[in-house]
C-alpha cells in the first residue's frame, strides 16, 4: 500500500506559557492511497487539531506534513490555498449547504473557485456516485440529513481531489444515517480508489 500522507514530529501547541495545550505531540505517522482511514479518539484527544494540519488550514508548531512526497511546511499562503484546491476535498460536521441554493448549486460552488472549472456534468457525475441523481434540484432546505452529507461528500469530490478530509461527517445523523454514509465513503474508496481520511 502506497503512503499518501506522512506527518512528521507533528505538533500543535495551543496558547503560550501556563495555558499551553498541547494537542498534538510529535505524531509520526502514515495515511495510505485509496483507503478509507478513521482516526479515532475521545473528544480533545486532537482528531480535528491532526485534520487541520493535514488540511494546511492551520500551521503546526513544530513537525511538519508530507503529501505524496512533498513537504508543505515551505508553501507560501497563495501556494497554500492553491494546493488546497488542487489537492483536498472538505466535508464538515454540519453539511454547511447553502440552503436557497440547489443541491446541484451547492456542489457546483467549490469548482468555481478554480480556474479550469468543472461542468455541470462532473457535479452530477459526483451526485450520481453518492446516489443523489434525483435530487438535483431540489433546494438544500428541502433534504434530509443525510441527504445533506451525501451533498457535502459530493462537493468534496467535484475538484478530484487526492484525500478527501471529512471532520465527524455523520457526527449530526442519526446511527442508522451515519453507518449508510460511512459505508458510502468506504465503497468509494475500495471501488474508485479515493482516499478518505475521517
Ligand atoms: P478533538 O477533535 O479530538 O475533539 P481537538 O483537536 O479539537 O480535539 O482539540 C485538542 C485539544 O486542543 C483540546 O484540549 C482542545 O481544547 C484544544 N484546542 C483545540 N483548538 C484550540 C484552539 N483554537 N485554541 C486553544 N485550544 C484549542
Ligand atoms: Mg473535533
């Protein structure tokens, strides 16, 4: 199996002096392509802290995050964002829908961003692959939660990401939803190859 992401000597502290917190401290270690890869631990063991450093949406005190080989630690805040883009897809607790927009809309949103924006065609390939084909239209307001997910997994897929990064995805479903979207991604992983680090 292939390492995609590696930290190395990872840390994040919080704060100076008496209210330091570290919360990540010297992490080594290896996320691999095409696999689904849960990080697990009680609430303020540091999950979100590692995501955001392995999302370079915020910078580590120490240590640094290699993505295919390539040290990130030296990016400027341009070559950051644009790497970002390039490279990562985004899902969040709460889907973050824009609600007066469509579902289609909304996954549309982060390709025109980029330059060589993706059709209409590639966010309904992605609707497709998470089972939303019949709701294209609907308005974000007008679907389940778990619909909503599915969308938000959509959005993060539009760009062709590397790694999709995906912070408790179904931390806001009931268990029944959640193991669905779970067992989502970890089809998308074994049957498309893409990398999901949740
Ligand atoms: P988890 O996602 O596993 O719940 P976090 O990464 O959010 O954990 O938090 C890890 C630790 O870092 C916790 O002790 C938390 O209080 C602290 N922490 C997180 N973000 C900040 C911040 N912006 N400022 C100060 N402390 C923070
Ligand atoms: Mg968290």
């Amino acid at each position: 199996m292939d390492k995609l992401i590696e930290t190395i000597d990872l840390t994040k502290i919080y704060g100076e002096k008496e209210t330091a917190v570290t919360a990540l401290n010297s992490i080594n270690t290896t996320f691999n392509q095409n696999q689904f890869t849960a990080i697990m631990g009680p609430s303020g063991s540091g999950k979100s802290t590692l995501l955001n450093m392995i999302g370079l949406l915020d910078k580590p005190t120490q240590g640094k995050v290699l993505v295919d080989g390539f040290d990130t630690s030296n990016l400027t805040d341009n070559e950051i964002s644009a790497f970002r883009n390039e490279k990562l897809g985004f899902v969040f607790q709460f889907s973050n829908l824009l609600a007066d927009l469509t579902v289609l809309e909304n996954v549309l949103l982060p390709s025109q961003i980029q330059l060589d924006s993706p059709t209409n065609d590639k966010a309904k390939e992605v609707l497709e692959k998470v089972g939303l084909s019949d709701q294209l239209f609907k308005r974000a307001n007008k679907i389940s939660g778990g619909q909503a997910q599915r969308a938000a997994i959509a959005r993060g897929l539009v760009n062709n990401p590397t790694v999709v990064l995906a912070d408790e995805p179904t931390g806001n479903l009931d268990s029944v939803t959640a193991k669905n979207i779970v067992e989502l991604m970890k089809r998308m992983a074994r049957d498309l190859g893409q990398t999901f680090i949740v």
